[in-house]
C-alpha cells in the first residue's frame, strides 16, 4: 500500500509538472478552446518532458551509485 | 459526524482556494502585462480562458497518459 | 473558529502573493522611501489583481460546478 | 515553562531566518546582475533598500485593504 | 524492524524521486529550448550534465564552505 | 539541540539558494566537467551571496527592531 502510494505521488507530481510547463509552452495565449496545434504541442511537450524525467533519473540514480561504490575505493 | 462532514467541507474550500491562488498567480503573469486603470476587456477574457484551457490541459494529459499505458506505450 | 481560520489564511494568501507580483512590477529599483508614483502604481496593481482573483475564481468554480452536472447527463 | 519560552523564542528565531532566505532570493534578482570581485556600493545600497521598500509595501496594503474594507469597497 | 526497514527504503526512494522532479523542472529549462518530434542528442547530453554539473556545484559549495570555516574565514 | 537544529537547517537553506542561483548563473550551458572559469564564478557568486544574505538580515532585525521600539514612542 505505501508502494502504490509512492508510485501514485509520483505520476501525480509528474502530471502537475508538465501540466505546467507545456501549458506555458504550447498555450501563451489561451483562447476559447485548446486549438489542435496546441493540443499537438501539448503531446509532443508530454512525450519530450517525460523522456528528459528518464534521462535525468538515470543520470541521478547513476551518479548515486557511483559515489556510494568509491567510498569504498578511490577519492570521490 | 457532522463535525467530520463539516470539517470534510472545510477542507475542500481551502484546497479550492489554494488552486485559485495558484492559477490567479500564473494566468495573472500570461494575461497582465502593464497594469491600468480597470481589467480590460481582454484581460478578463484573458483571465477566463487561461483558467478553462489549464484544466482542458490537465484532462488532456492524464487521458493521453491514460491511453498510452493502455496501448503499452509506457 | 476553523471557518474564520480558513478566511483569514486565505487573506494572507491573498495579500503575500499582492505583494510579490505587485512590488516585483511598481517598484522594480528600490530607493529610499516608496515614492508617491510607486505607491500609485501599488494601489492600481491591487485592485487589478482582487479583480483577476474574482475572475479566475468564477471561472474556475463555474468549470466545477459543470463538470459535475455533467456527470449526470451526456460525456464530458 | 522555561523550555516552551525557549522553543518559543526559537521558532520565532527559524521564521525570522525564513524570512532572511526568502527576501535575500527576491532581493538578489532585483539588485545582482553580475557577479563582481566585491558586493558594490550601489548593489549593497539597492539590497537594503529593497528589504525596507518590500515591508513598506506589505505595510501598504494591508492599511489600504483594511481602508477598502471599513470604507465597505470590499 | 523489518517494516522499519521496508518504510525507511521507501523513504529513500520518495526522496530521490523527488529531487528528479526538481532536476528535471531546472535541467527542462536549461536545455530544451523548443519542442522537437524527438530529443535531440544535444539535448539529452545536455540533461545529463546538467545533473551531475548541478551535484558538482553542491559539493563544490560545500567543501569551499567547509575550507572557509576552517580557516576561520566565516 | 534544538539550536543545534536550526542552525543546521539555515546552513542547508543557505546551501541550497546558493546552488540554484549560483548554478543558473554560473553554469548557463553545462558541459562534460565543471571549468575553472566556471569554479572561480561559483566562488565568486557564493561570496556575494553570502554577504547579500548578511546585508539582508541586518536590514531586516533592524527594522523589526526600529518597529518594535516606535511601538512605545510615536506612530509606525
């Protein structure tokens, strides 16, 4: 239960995110309806946003990991 | 019980004000550049849709997340 | 006592977001007292920004207020 | 009693230093530009001045809502 | 204890994906400039230094603290 | 321990605002290591900050205390 509490924060922090950050991008200017470019970018906005999630956790994680195994090796 | 109702009342108030604080703060800075001496017209027009297309946009994105789990495309 | 909690929570809100938006714009070089034009551009600054709260407000309680009468008749 | 004054006085102590963080951050957007061998007159000048004009404007509006609001504007 | 351990491992991991969150939101702004059909190459190194850069200034920040305090510079 | 607490919680603060806005100026484009030219912009801007920090916090206590004791004396 705690599991899917955490995974849920985390979709629910990652939807807030880019719920800001392409509705900044794709919609400077909003009118009376999300027009279908808008919703483009907004897919395309979603699909970059969540690939650069994996590549920053990935970095991070891999960095971690590196640091906690040259504590038992070499200098940091 | 009427106190927990009361109180789950309360609690929802606060959280609709809170997201009225937030999108007043963001649609104030897309839609307010020079501040005068009423809200134009299409300032508050402005103001309006900022707010519809910002929920438009949060139900566009958990149906797209939505459909691309279901596809396994996450 | 938790209704007059949440008005007044609501008020400093209110007030410190007033004064973030509204000091960044009218008195963007500080000097040495709070100059009268300054002080003009405050007052105007937030009046404008009560009224923008009243507007997202309504719209945004409106679009509430749909959706869920929504959920008894046709999609969304 | 000692300790609750004790704990008293340092949370009062936190929020002071709170408070510190948060005007410094908006501060130093608003009176650093570039970054110099030393903090310039005129930058050291604009930072205290932006502390005193930032609690006059709070000082400001919360009079002039409490005006609105006794005058019934609100 | 074993719960202790299991909560304190989720912990641990709410943790780090919190501070994912906040790179990804700085790094997003740093290196995407316009939204293309994929991630471009630069932008994806881009992301990745953008990281390790950022925990390079933290422990850069830290030891230069810690080298200021000791020599009685603060 | 207590004041042991809070002095640690102000140093990390201090830290992290360091970070962020040193980072974002010093480190526009971030590249495969930290340069030199960039470590000696993070040294530089961390001074700054450091003293922007003590220049606000003077500014500040002296101004509560100026309140605290008008309060006796005449109007605010």
């Amino acid at each position: 239960k705690v599991r899917g509490e955490l995974a849920l924060a985390n979709a629910q922090e990652l939807i807030n995110k880019i719920n800001e950050k392409c509705y900044d991008k794709c919609v400077p200017k909003p009118g009376a309806r999300l027009e279908s470019g808008e919703q483009a970018c907004l897919s395309k906005c979603m699909d970059r946003y969540m690939e650069a999630w994996n590549v920053v956790s990935r970095a991070y994680v891999g960095r971690i990991q590196r640091e906690s195994a040259n504590q038992y090796g070499g200098g940091m | 019980r009427e106190l927990a109702q009361f109180l789950e009342g309360e609690n929802a108030k606060a959280r609709v004000q809170q997201t009225v604080h937030s999108l007043t703060d963001s649609c104030w800075d897309k839609c307010i550049s020079k501040v005068n001496n009423k809200l134009e017209r299409g300032e508050e027009a402005c103001l309006a849709n900022c707010v519809e297309r910002f929920l438009d946009t949060s139900v566009f994105i958990v149906k797209r997340l939505e459909s691309l789990r279901g596809s396994g495309g996450m």
